[in-house]
C-alpha cells in the first residue's frame, strides 16, 4: 500500500494555482490508495495532458506511475503561431520536448498513436501493437476538423488552402503562403462558427498578417467571412485594426451574408450571399470537433464533444476515463491552452483524490487569453470560474479597456509573451 504526504499534496496544489478551497477540503486525509502504485495513462502531450502527466506525479508524490502517449517528438504550440506569421517569433522558440517530464517528472512517454481504447478492459493499444493497461485514463487529445461543413473544402483540400490551426507543417505553409503573396494581393479566411479551438485566436490572426502587410504588402487586402454575428474582444480588435492598420481589414458576419455557400479551391473563389470574391490566399478554419479517438472510444455526444463531470472531467459516457482540453464540454471555461492546462491539474487532483477515496471538492480556475494586434499592442481577456450546479460558470472577468493608452497596450504586449514563457515552462519545463 502506498502513503501519500497529504501535507505535500496540500502545498503542491495551492502552488499549482487549484485555490484554497481545494488544498483545504483534501487538508486532513491520509488514506493510502487502494491499489499498489496506481498506473495512470495521459493520450497527449499538448497543453492538457503534459500539464495532466507531470501534475499526477506532482500531487502523487510520485506515488503514481503515469505514462504518457505522444505521437509527436516535440509540440510545437498554436499560441505564438500568429506572432510566428508576422515573424516575430520563430518555429523552435514555438517548439517543446518532452525531457523534463521524463527526467524531472519521472513521467514515461511513449512516442505513438493510440489506436484503441477499451474502457472495460482498461487498456489502451497503440500502433505498434503494444497494449498497456490503466488504472486511470486521461484523454486531452485536442480537436479535428468537419473538412466538408465548408462546401468546397475538403481534408486535401487543406495541403493548398491550409488551416493552419493545428500548429506545425499547416502553419509553415501558410507563412510562407503569406510572402509569396503578390503585392496588392488579397488573403481571404474563412472563421469557424462555435464553438472553436482559442475564440480570439482568427482575429489574432489576420491582425499578425497585417502587421506583415503592412510593412512588406502594403497596399494588400484582408477579408474574413464569419459565420457567426460577433466574435471574441471584437471592439478592442476593431479598434486596434482602425489603428494600426486603417482601412486594410474588412470584416463581414452572419448578417452581412458571410455564410459560405461555394469555395473553389481551383480558382480561389468564395462565394456567399454578400458576393464572390476572389483572393491569392485563402486561409480556411473548418468548424471543429473532439479528436478522433474521442469518437472511437464512444466518449462524445451529439455536440461533437465530450461530456463530463465538470468538477473531476471523468467521462459521462465511460467510467474511469477523463476528457480535459478543447475536446471536452467545460462549462463556460473556452477552449484555450490555458483551460486546457488548467483542466489538467484539476483533473490530476481529482484522481488522486479518487484512488484515495477522498471527496473531490471545488476548485476555482481562471483563463486568460492575451492577444497581439500588433508587435507592441495587446489586448486580453480574463475569466474566474466556479462550479455552480454542475456547470463550470464564470464568475468574474473582463476585457481590456477599450481606448487605452499606447503604454497600456504596450505592457499588455509583454504581458502576452510573459504568460507564453510561464506556461511553457509551467507544462514542459520546470
Ligand atoms: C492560432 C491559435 C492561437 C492560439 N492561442 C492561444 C493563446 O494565446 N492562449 C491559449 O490559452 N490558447 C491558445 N490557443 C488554443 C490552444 O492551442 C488549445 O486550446 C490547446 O492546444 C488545447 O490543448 P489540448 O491538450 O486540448 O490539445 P492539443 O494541445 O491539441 O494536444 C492534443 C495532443 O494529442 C495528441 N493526440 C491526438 N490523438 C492522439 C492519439 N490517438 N494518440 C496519442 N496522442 C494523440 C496530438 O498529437 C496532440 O499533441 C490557440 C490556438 C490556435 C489555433
């Protein structure tokens, strides 16, 4: 049997930013889990499942074996892949191994895909043919796109016209789409309705192309269709694009007719009721679902996504697996690589509360999405949450000041590059 330091366990999760009201419900047990050395298996090493895998060894103390499965070598993140577009960072300062959580953590990762779960068997099998078995199950396996919901638009389709929101070679393309582009030229994206991987992340986007634009394009042109009728801190990035960037950005929603009826991808030409238009690159965000192997293993629902406990993130469809990260339904947390590192640590608590037959208790959470419209010009927006009725609802928050000085959006800048290194690190490093 195996003793866990409660006392540690109590710092570890105050340190980890889980709040007081978590670290004092677990003060006080000292139950001994019930199996000898636990063995918890994390799907994905993205900002979910890294954060998952290195947290259960920390709240364990080391107690639990947790093996991590990967396919990818290293990660490279989708936060600062927009800043990467307008060159203000590059792939490898993007780009994260997975050393420290095997040497530092003592978290075994596996570099291979699972290709099936069987929930009453508790095992997973990768592609190599190897089986392992769990006792726990973590699943932050991110997202895949509905290719065809964009008629025209197909996965092929993708390796011309990218989407470039799963970041690596999608991302590079595009980049280099975006120098290539003639001058004068036009790129066109197509945003993905609700709900989607980073709200804010589309409009960060073609604010990063501008300020590439602007300085090497000048005279080029950006156009995003949206489905929907309005969009993340969209006065505060309507007001930067005025700002920054004049008349360059134009905007058109569901009530301007921007619903997308034909893309030709041939041609490069969208059509829609407000008109057709004709572009040189065209940046394509298909609407989103949970990952694949979510569907597979029967942990979705009609949403497309996946339902769970929203105090623990174990599955409503399949006991003693957990879905965290953009794949599952969190309330009204949005799906961001902070939630999703969040989601990590509360999930990590939650099972070593339950291999200890603790009560799980109520933890707080808070997201912060920052935003770059330009090099020196930052925008965020902030939530707090609580479980209220076995829904994770927002309790506070906020955006920045609209008409705020250039020195505010200056720190806010930095503020953005200063929350990418802490998290980073936060995930995969230290
Ligand atoms: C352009 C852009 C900008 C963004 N900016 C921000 C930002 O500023 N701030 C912020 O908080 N968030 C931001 N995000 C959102 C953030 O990237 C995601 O919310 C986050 O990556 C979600 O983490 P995850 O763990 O759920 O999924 P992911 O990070 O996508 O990780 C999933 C991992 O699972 C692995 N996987 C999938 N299937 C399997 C399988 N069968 N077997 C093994 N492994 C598997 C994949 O290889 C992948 O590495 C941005 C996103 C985009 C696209």
């Amino acid at each position: 049997m195996i003793q866990s330091n409660r006392r540690t366990l109590i710092k570890a999760l105050a340190a980890a930013g889980l709040g007081a009201p978590l670290a004092a419900t677990l003060n006080g047990c000292s139950t001994p889990f019930r199996n000898a050395r636990p063995h918890v298996v994390v799907i994905g090493g993205g900002f979910g499942g890294a954060t998952a895998a290195k947290y259960l060894r920390r709240f364990s103390r080391n107690q639990i074996d947790v093996t991590l499965i990967e396919p990818k070598q290293t990660y490279m993140t989708c936060p600062g892949s927009n800043w990467y577009l307008a060159g203000l960072t590059d792939v490898p300062s993007l780009t994260h191994d997975y050393e420290a959580l095997k040497t530092q953590h003592g978290v075994k990762v596996i570099h291979d895909t699972v290709s099936r779960v069987d929930g009453d068997a508790q095992s997973v099998s990768l592609q190599n043919g190897e089986t392992l078995h769990y006792d726990r199950l973590v699943m932050s396996p991110g997202i895949d796109f509905v290719y065809d919901a964009v008629p025209g638009y197909s996965e092929a389709a993708s390796e011309v016209l990218p989407h470039a929101y799963q970041a690596g070679p999608q991302t590079e393309l595009l980049y280099q789409q975006i120098r290539e582009m003639r001058q004068g030229g036009t790129f066109l994206m197509i945003a993905p309705p609700n709900p989607f991987r980073c709200p804010p992340g589309p409009y960060e986007r073609v604010s990063m192309i501008a300020a590439y634009f602007k300085e090497h394009n000048p005279t080029a042109k950006i156009i995003v269709l949206d489905p929907k009728s309005k969009f993340s801190k969209q006065a505060l990035f309507m007001e930067g694009w005025q700002e920054l960037y004049g008349s360059m950005i134009e905007w058109y929603g569901k009530n301007d007719g921007a619903i997308v009826e034909e893309l030709d991808v041939a041609n490069k030409t969208v059509s829609c009721e407000l008109d057709t238009f004709k572009a040189d690159v065209i940046n394509v965000i298909p609407p989103q679902k949970a990952a694949k192997i979510a569907f597979d293993t029967g942990l979705t629902d009609a949403t497309g996504w996946c339902p769970v406990n929203q105090e623990t993130f174990e599955s409503t469809q399949k006991r003693g697996i957990f879905v965290i990260g953009d794949a599952s339904i969190a309330g009204q947390m949005p799906k961001s690589g902070h939630s999703a590192s969040s989601h990590g640590k509360m999930c990590a608590a939650a099972i070593v509360s339950q291999l200890n037959n603790w009560a799980m208790p109520r933890p707080k959470n808070a997201n912060t999405c920052y935003s770059l419209v330009g090099a020196h010009y930052g925008i965020s927006i902030a939530g707090v949450y609580e479980m209220q009725d076995g829904i994770i609802k927002e309790i506070a928050g906020g955006v920045s000041q609209m008409g705020a000085s250039q020195q505010v959006r200056k720190m806010e800048a930095e503020y953005a590059r200063g929350w990418y290194k802490s998290i980073t690190a936060d995930v995969w490093k230290s």
